[in-house]
C-alpha cells in the first residue's frame, strides 16, 4: 500500500513578487509561477507519481498551480475538493500592505513577531495557531483517511496551510516551526506508515 501524500506550496503569485501581505487576498500566479507549478508537475510525472484525488484552496493561486500540475502528469480531470479550510492564514490588517512599509510603520520586531512567531496574530488576522487550528482538523478529517486507505493524494496550497500540515508530519514544535520555511512550486512528497506516521520524505528541488 502506497499511502502518498504530496504536498505542494503554489507557483509564485503577483503578491509574493511585489513583496506584499497577501493572506486571503487572491492575486494571480506570475509567469515564473505558472512556471514552478508546471515544473512541480514534470517532476512528480517523472517519479511516475499518479493520483487518486486532490485537494486545494478556495483561492485561485493555488488552484491553478493544483490544475497546472494534473495537467503536467496527464491527469487534467482528476477528482479535486476545494475547502477554505486550506486557504492562506489571513493576515488580517496587514493583507495588501508590502512588508517593508509594514516594518517602517511597527517596526522589525513586531512584525518579525506577526510573522515568525507561533501564536501572535497581527491585528484583524491569525496566527500559524489559529492556522493548525483550522487546517488540521480538516486533514484529519478529509485527507488523512483516504491517504491511509491507500490513496494517492495531492495537496496544493499555501506556505502557512501547508506548515501546519507539515509541523505535524516532520513532529515540529511551537519552538521550532517559525524557522520553516516552504518553496514556492516544490513538492513534498511524504508516505505514510500504518500508524499514520512518515515512513519516507523526499523534497522535489531541481
């Protein structure tokens, strides 16, 4: 039994190149995001990776990057579930701000804290807490079985959905997750032991 799960961060958006806030926002894929995602997809084909189902976001980046990569290992029409249980975390007040204009208005280390700490949320928005607080229940509840009944699954998301996924994967800690730090368009590709923990990790870099 395979028990597959990939998970994969969306191509660069218009936002992450402009440098700005962008939580639930939905800006567009640039063209080197449109590029990371089908590159995501060459090389999963190239593991001989099919899937069974997957699952995405209710924002439009990392739905195009989910389709962008069917389409690349030949499987344009599979199965896809769509929840804002997987969405971005929201960012609150800070959403469409750039980041540098953000330090210059609260300084470094507030919005070092907002961003790097495990449980301050910025002002109007939530934490990477209040974002394993709503992803992994849905993980749990979703995703989890159909991996462990032998499924192949694929996850296209967000930087800060798919570290809580990954904070529970890789048995990261409030202390040690901050410091991680997902790739756009990389794909990570897990299998899972009976119990439901990880038998084998493989990171898809060039």
């Amino acid at each position: 039994m395979d028990r597959l799960l990939v998970l994969a961060r969306h191509g660069q958006s218009e936002w992450n190149l402009k440098n700005l806030f962008t939580g639930w926002k939905d800006p567009g894929l640039t063209d080197l995001g449109i590029e990371e995602a089908r590159t995501a997809g060459h090389r999963l084909k190239e593991m001989g990776v099919q899937f069974d189902v997957a699952f995405t976001s209710v924002l439009g980046r990392a739905q195009h990057t989910c389709k962008l990569i069917l389409e690349e290992i030949g499987q344009p029409d599979l199965k896809t579930f769509t929840d804002q249980a997987l969405n971005e975390r929201d960012y609150g007040d800070l959403s469409g701000l750039n980041k540098d204009d953000a330090r210059a208005r609260w300084g470094e280390e507030q919005v070092h804290l907002w961003r790097r700490s495990y449980d301050v949320p910025p002002p109007g928005g939530e934490s990477l807490k209040d974002t394993v607080a709503r992803v992994l229940p849905y993980y749990i509840r979703e995703i989890l079985p159909r991996v462990m009944r032998g499924e192949r699954v694929l996850v296209a998301a967000h930087g800060n959905s798919l570290r809580a996924l990954v904070m529970v994967l890789d048995g990261l800690t409030p202390k040690t997750i901050p410091s991680l730090e997902l790739a756009t368009g990389i794909p990570l590709v897990y299998r899972l032991n009976a119990d439901t923990t990880v038998a084998d990790k493989k990171v898809l870099e060039g």
